[in-house]
C-alpha cells in the first residue's frame, strides 16, 4: 500500500453520493474551513475549490462514482487521491457514521 506523502496548504475531503457531495476543506493546521453539501455536480464543486486551486488535493473513498471526480480534478490541475474503502479505518472503525463525519476524516 502506498501513502501519500505531499504536504499542501488545504485538504478537501468529499463523501460522495449519486446526487450529492458532503465536502470539507481543512487548512494545513486541520482547522475546518468550509463543510458543506452541494449537488453531485462539476459547478458546484467548482465555485466551492476555486479560492484554493493550487494548493489543495482532493481525496475521495473508491465508490461508484468516483471517476468523475477524478476527471473534474485533472481538468482543473487538482491533486486527487483516491482512497481504497476497505482500509479506511478512520472512518469503519469509529462509532459515529454519517456524511459529515466521513467527509470529515477522508
């Protein structure tokens, strides 16, 4: 398993779903941002990335609907991670489940 080790100055995390993206920016001290559900759609992802295009990387968990945002991000110059499900403990391994937490800590 690889890791991903480049430092940036934002890290967004997206819970992806059919219709809609649970998205959380956080600074490089972990201070939250922006938390946030907009459509699962390309314009509102990117007039929510566009103050930090240049220095953020996107990271999502290996879904259904991943692609498309990987795409998105190539189009734009984003880093973008994606992350295998099944070794996200941080998020199956804690008590509390739901969008905003998973947005959260991926």
């Amino acid at each position: 398993m690889r890791f991903y080790t480049t430092q940036h100055s934002y890290y967004c995390g997206i819970d992806l779903h059919a219709r809609s993206l649970h998205v959380c920016i956080l600074d490089e001290t972990g201070e939250t941002i922006l938390h946030r559900e907009i459509k699962a759609r390309p314009e509102p992802l990117l007039n929510l990335l566009t103050p930090y295009i240049g220095n953020i990387v996107v990271g999502v968990e290996c879904m259904h609907c991943w692609y498309w945002v990987s795409d998105f991000c190539a189009q734009h110059g984003i880093d973008f991670i994606l992350g295998h499900a099944l070794y996200m403990k941080a998020i199956h391994g804690g008590k509390a489940k739901n969008d905003r937490i998973d947005s959260y800590k991926l």
